[in-house]
C-alpha cells in the first residue's frame, strides 16, 4: 500500500511493446495556498474544521490522513517514498538526455481526450519525429492498441490498484520499448488529477490536460496538478458552442495557480489549435537533441577523440 496516495501495489503488469522503435532537471513539485500549514499542528486523526461546514483532511504536514497514523509518521513515509522516486526518475532522466530524447507526461481526468489527442499528435508528426509512447491504465490494453493502429510503438503498463505510473514502472517500461535517439516519448498517465502530481518520472515536462466537458474551478479545486505541469492543454474545444463551458475562466484559475503555466486551447478532434502544441513539442525536441550532441562533443573533447 502506498501512504502518499493510498493506492495499491504489487500488481503492476509492463506489458509488451509492438510496432517497432528503439529504446532536464524537473523534481517533484507541488501546491498550496501562502501560509496554508503555517500553523498546521499535528494531529493523528481529526480534521481540520471550522464553525461553516467545512472539513479538511489534507491540513498538515502531510497534507493527507491515515488511519492510525499520526501526521510526523506520514511525513516520514512520504519522504521515503518519494525520496526513493526522485532517485529512479533521476536515472529515467539521464537515460533520456543521453539519448536526446524528448519526454513527455501527460495527466488528467479520465475521458478528457488524452488518448485521442496523443493519436492525433502522432497522426500529424510521425513524417517528421519517431514517437513512442507508454501507456498507464489500472487494466486493459485499450489505450496502447488504439495507439499502435497509428504506426507507433506502444507499451501498456497496468496498475492494477494503482492510481498512477512512478518512476521504476516507467525505467523497465524505458528498457523494454527502448524508443530511438532524437524521438518523442509520450507518457499516458493513469486518469487521476491527484497521485500522478507528486510522481516524477523523469520525463522533461508534465502536460495537463482539461477538457470543457470538465467544471472551469478543475485547477483550484485540484491545484497540485496544474501546479506540477508546465502545459495545459484545453481540450475539445469544438464542443464549445454547445456548452456553458467559460474558457477564459477556466484558464485564469489555471493561471492563479500557476502563473508561467503555458496554455494551448485545441480540438483533438478537428486539429483546431494544434500549431502552437506541435511547434511546443518540436522546440523541445530541437533543445533535446542539441543537447545531447554537446554532450557528445564536450566527451570526445575530454578523450581526445
């Protein structure tokens, strides 16, 4: 059991991948409010409360509650835990800079398009980038095939009871898919807004993804995600005239959480908005590759070479 999240483990299932392919200093990050546990005091089961109604479960250090567990043991467990992530995606991180490869963790809720939208983006880039993708889904292979239809190499990682990819799960999905030097690595994470924000997996940027058939409060109702990522995209916006979605106000609160997030308004379905999230991506491709080939030259400098 993981007492960051509350998810299960032992279950996890890499799968195979198919359709071909060969196998940036980002921590763990997260939230909240100024001052928001500045005088939180540890208490190992009541909530926080006051006289309107309200009950805050997460109001400490731990910013989570546990049965039996008193606030000072979860921080403990949560350091562990995280600590011994941030060294996997450490290394997932090295392995894919010394590559060039560009990588990418894409979160959400389930059904916001994730899927569609990466079929879409590999549809219209796979002339000019190799991509492969790891996909995270607690069961089914769903998601992967869909994928593969498009010519790219898939690996399906199920969870099982987990809630979200973490970083060992993505360094043995990394080994087996072994996507190409230069290429576009695109992470499907588990459909979960919580778990997957405190979860580094090496990858150079986290891309949120917010559909308008979502509530526009999303970002400050669930602020760790959309504090993580670098990117929002907000999806299905064709939808928009049929619906009482406010765009610009589901992006303000985006934005008043966190203020250098990067948004990209698109239509996984018609294409609409897709030239700046492509010209994003293939930026970030450029710096990773250049990056790489001035490592290589800097080691050739050191031995001569």
């Amino acid at each position: 059991m993981c007492t960051v999240c509350g998810c299960g483990a032992g279950e996890v299932l890499v799968g195979r991948a198919a359709g071909g392919g060969r196998r940036s200093a980002a921590p763990t990050r997260g939230w909240k409010p100024a001052g928001a546990a500045a005088n939180a005091h540890e208490h190992a089961h009541a909530p926080a409360s006051d006289h309107s109604g309200h009950m805050d479960f997460g109001n400490g250090p731990a910013h989570a509650h546990a049965p039996g567990l008193s606030q000072h043991e979860m921080v403990r467990i949560e350091q562990d835990i995280l600590g011994k992530n941030d060294r996997y995606a450490d290394a997932n991180r090295r392995w894919l800079a010394g590559r060039g490869i560009f990588a990418l963790n894409l979160v959400s809720s389930p059904g916001s398009g994730k899927t569609t939208l990466l079929c879409k983006t590999i549809e219209i880039l796979s002339s000019r980038v190799q991509v492969a993708v790891i996909e995270g889904d607690q069961q089914t292979e769903f998601d992967a095939e869909r994928i593969r239809a498009t010519g790219a190499p898939a690996l399906q990682i199920n969870t099982g009871k987990g809630c979200h990819l973490d970083a060992a799960m993505v360094g043995q999905a990394l080994e087996r898919l072994a996507p190409v030097d230069d290429s576009l690595l695109l992470i499907e994470n588990v459909g979960n807004l919580v778990c997957p924000s405190a979860f580094d997996l090496g990858e150079a940027h986290k891309v949120v993804i917010l559909s308008v058939t979502e509530g526009e409060d999303k970002p400050l109702k669930y602020p760790d995600m959309f504090a993580a990522a670098d990117v929002m995209l907000l999806n299905k916006t064709d939808l928009l005239p049929h619906l009482r979605f406010d765009a610009d106000k589901a992006v303000a609160f985006a934005l008043r959480v966190n203020p250098r997030l990067k948004v990209f308004r698109v239509s996984a379905t018609t294409g609409e908005g897709f030239e700046g999230w492509l010209g994003w991506i293939e930026a970030g491709l450029a710096a990773s590759a250049g990056a790489r080939r001035i490592c290589q030259e800097e080691a050739a400098v050191v031995t001569g070479d």
